[in-house]
C-alpha cells in the first residue's frame, strides 16, 4: 500500500444516479446556464436526466442553454456563451460534457477575470460552475485548470488558478461504462 495524501476543494459527488442530486447542488433562487459540446448528451439520456434533476428545483425560463462547445474549445465559441450570460445574468454555469466542455466553461466562468486582469484568486468575480462528466480523460472535473484555443491566431491560451475548481462534479459510472 502507498501512503498519500489528498486535498481537493471540488465536492465529488460519485455513484449511479447522483445525477439527480443536481436538484441539491445547484443554488437555488438564481438563473443557470448549461453549456454542453456536440450534442452526445441527447442520446445517451443525460440531457434528459439533467433537465428532469433541475425542472424540480427550477422554472424553464431561469434555464439558459449553450451547446456546440468544441473539442479544444474555441475562444470565438466562448466569448458568444459569455455575451448570453452577461445579457441573461447567469449566476451559475453546469458543464454537462467531457473536459473540453468543462474547460470551456471554466474560461466562460472567468471572463470577467480575463477582461480586467484580476487574479484568478478572486473568487467574488468567477461565476460559480458545477459539472456533469460524461468522457472522463483529462481530470478537469477536479482540477483548476483549463485550456482554451484562440482560432483567429492558433494560439493555446491556459488558465488555472483557486477561483476555477468545479463546486461540485457528478460523476455516475453508468454514464461513462460504454468507454
């Protein structure tokens, strides 16, 4: 056995069917976006398990989406989810995808971080986010770090830092078991 030790700020809420604790995790009494990539999530029913854990907790029109969130997310892609959550007033981003959707999110989470260059200990200026991990490979679901790519110039822009860990990630095995 080796000895170890593990701190991580990220509630890690791990099991089958926890993705019904949204209805918990989720702070209530404010307006959410959930950003998704492709679109894998419509079929393998986790779209519809994450809409059934908030409509209990949630009324349609505090729910805002934003899908199509690439592989390497692109910044051009974000700042469009970053203009949606500034005109809506989202006070809270769920990541339901893989880590380049997570990554994603933690940039939209931090733009405001970004636009003034604050450091990214601040954590009064991040927009709190959650995730739902369907594709796990990158440990973004618990770690600060993200990677976002700037297309007009091929450009990798990273980011990290205490203000951008998850809330809390749902991780439901029977999500991911086909992988």
């Amino acid at each position: 056995m080796n000895n170890f030790e593990l701190y991580n700020p990220v509630n890690n809420v791990f099991g089958k069917g926890q993705i019904e604790k949204l209805k918990d995790l989720v702070p209530a009494n404010t307006k959410i976006m959930i950003a998704y990539g492709g679109g894998s999530i419509f079929n393998n029913g986790v779209y519809d398990q994450v809409k059934a854990a908030l409509s209990t907790q949630f009324e349609e029109n505090n729910i805002v989406e934003f899908g199509g969130i690439e592989p390497n997310p692109r910044y051009e892609t974000l700042m469009k989810a970053v203009e949606i959550i500034r005109a809506e007033k989202i006070g809270f981003v769920l990541a339901v995808g893989g880590g380049s959707v997570i990554d994603g999110v933690k940039f939209i989470s931090a733009a405001e971080i970004l636009r003034q260059r604050i450091l990214f200990t601040d954590i009064s200026q991040v927009i709190p986010f959650g995730t739902v991990l369907t594709l796990p490979a990158t440990g973004s679901e618990m770690n600060s770090g993200a990677v976002v790519t700037i297309n007009a110039t091929h450009e990798k822009l990273t980011l990290g830092g205490s203000a951008l860990f998850p809330k809390f990630s749902v991780v439901d095995p029977t999500v991911i078991a086909s992988l």
